[in-house]
C-alpha cells in the first residue's frame, strides 16, 4: 500500500493522508498534489509504501507528531 502525504512543515502537522494500493496512481496524484501546492516551500508532498498506517507511523513518525511531540522527541535520550 502506498501512502500520499501533504505535511505542512511550519505548522509542523499532516494535512492530508490518503493511501492507494497502486504506486503508480499514488504517484500520479502526488503531482497532482505538487502542481496544486504550486512549489510552496513548506509543503512537503511524499508518496510512502508501508504495509500498514501503523506501521507507516512508526517509521515516519514525524509526520504524525505535533511541533511540540517532535521537540520532546528530539530531546529524548538515545
């Protein structure tokens, strides 16, 4: 499954998510996506294949997590 991110890196949160089974038409929609968001720098747009959502967050977490959860994350300890 493949997953379509629209992160919003100054406010630091998701704003959208939608999952495909079919990379090739996730990948076509992320253009899509670019093409809306017309090049705006703090708009990340990534297609991701993980098995699961759950799965997905625990690799990707910080497109789950809030500016304030990334923070206390960074400063965790290894």
């Amino acid at each position: 499954m493949t997953f379509l991110l629209v992160y919003d890196r100054n406010q630091g949160r998701l704003l959208d998510m939608k999952r495909f089974p079919d990379r090739r038409i996730a990948m076509q929609e992320r253009f899509r996506a670019e093409a809306r968001y017309g090049g705006r720098r703090e708009i990340e747009i990534v297609a991701l294949t993980a098995d699961s959502e759950e799965e997905l967050r625990r690799t990707h977490g910080r497109y789950f997590l809030g500016l304030a959860e990334l923070a206390d994350r960074i400063g965790e300890p290894a």
